[in-house]
C-alpha cells in the first residue's frame, strides 16, 4: 500500500490529523510530552530519531515524511495531550485496556508471536538485539529468562518479558504497556508502537 499516495484514504487521514494540529499549541508541555520546541516545530523522539512537526507536515531526520502508520502514531500523541501528566505506572497487558477490543488478536499473533516464534532458543540473540535498540534492565524483580524496557515515545514506554522455551513450555513474549498508555493514545496507535517494536527488534536480530 502506499501511504503518500495523492488523494488515498491514507493521505486523506494525515492531512486531517494536520488540520487538527495547526488549531494546539505545545508551548509548556516540553515536559509534559517529552518534546523539544524550535520556534513554530516540534520534536518528537520516536525510536531512537527526531520526528519534526513542522509547517509543511511532519519530516523525518532526513527531511521526509516519515511512514503513514509511525504519522498517526506522533500526531495522535501530540493531539491527546493530557493537561497533567496521569500518575498510573502500573504495567498492563495489551488485551486489559478496556478499548483494545479486536486488536488483542492481533497484538498476540502479529506483535508478540513473531518474537516468541523468532528468539525461542536463542536468548543471547534476545538479548543483544535488545541492547542494539536501547533496552534498559527494569529495577523491578519479574520471574523471567530476560525482561527489558523500551521508550519509543516518552511517555509510553514498552515492557518486554522473555521465557525461553523448555521441556513443558514453548517460548512465550508478553509486551506490556503502563496503564496510563491510554492517556496519550488510542488503542490503535498502541498496537502500531508495539508492532514497531518487533519488527526493530527481528530487524536488529538479523532475521
């Protein structure tokens, strides 16, 4: 499918986030999002790069747009801004936020079944790729083989918990995200941050 194409619902949908976007204002919520502002553009860190909102749309470091799903990501971020940063750190399963409806089965085949299927038998390979992406060890005591923390946004960080698989098990990968993920995006654009996750994460395995 190609997202830019002129006139498709892809484009159609981008520009309309815009129009939403020119009508907010982000001057005092630097912290509250974790942005950067540079007269009229705004930054936003978005795996590991600098995701510009400008007056022309949204570019990326080399000064293109980026993919259609990682725009409804940002734009959707910036447009749910919340007046006050929410105080829900808990970690959560995907299928527990109450608007994930459909999109569970997805989440469980498409973001969490490719690693689980892909390291299974192959931590050392886990375990790098997480390095290479900038996973951080949780100061937190879980009963796993490896669990590794992500920010692909900055508020909406991403918790991966690996079991290798053994003799009774097969290799199983839970993908958590904190409770208060909802407060900065929908329920689609959570499944599309998770899915950018795997696939950097295959990608950087070499597989």
């Amino acid at each position: 499918m190609n997202a830019d194409a002129s006139g498709s619902v892809y484009d159609k949908t981008y520009h309309f986030y815009l129009e939403q976007l020119k009508t907010l204002r982000f001057d005092g919520k630097e912290d509250l999002l974790g942005i950067t502002l540079d007269g009229d553009t705004v930054a936003v860190p978005y795996f590991g790069r600098s995701i510009r909102l400008t007056a022309d749309g949204l570019m990326d470091e080399a000064g293109r747009r980026p993919e259609f799903s990682d725009c409804v990501v940002i734009c959707r971020y910036l447009i749910m801004c919340p007046p006050f940063a929410p105080s829900q750190k808990a970690w959560a399963a995907y299928r527990d936020f109450p608007d994930a409806g459909p999109l569970t089965v997805f989440w469980a085949d498409t973001v969490e079944g490719p690693l689980a299927r892909s390291f299974s038998g192959r931590l050392r390979v886990l375990e790098r790729a997480c390095d290479a992406l900038g996973g951080t060890v949780p100061d937190m005591d879980i009963a796993c083989d490896l669990h590794r923390c992500f920010n692909p946004l900055p508020k909406v960080p991403l918790l991966l918990v690996f079991n290798d698989a053994d003799d009774d098990f097969s290799a199983s990968v839970s993908l958590l995200l904190e409770k208060c993920a909802s407060t900065y995006l929908d329920a689609e654009s959570q499944a599309i941050l998770g899915l950018g996750l795997s696939k950097r994460l295959l990608t950087a395995a070499g597989g």
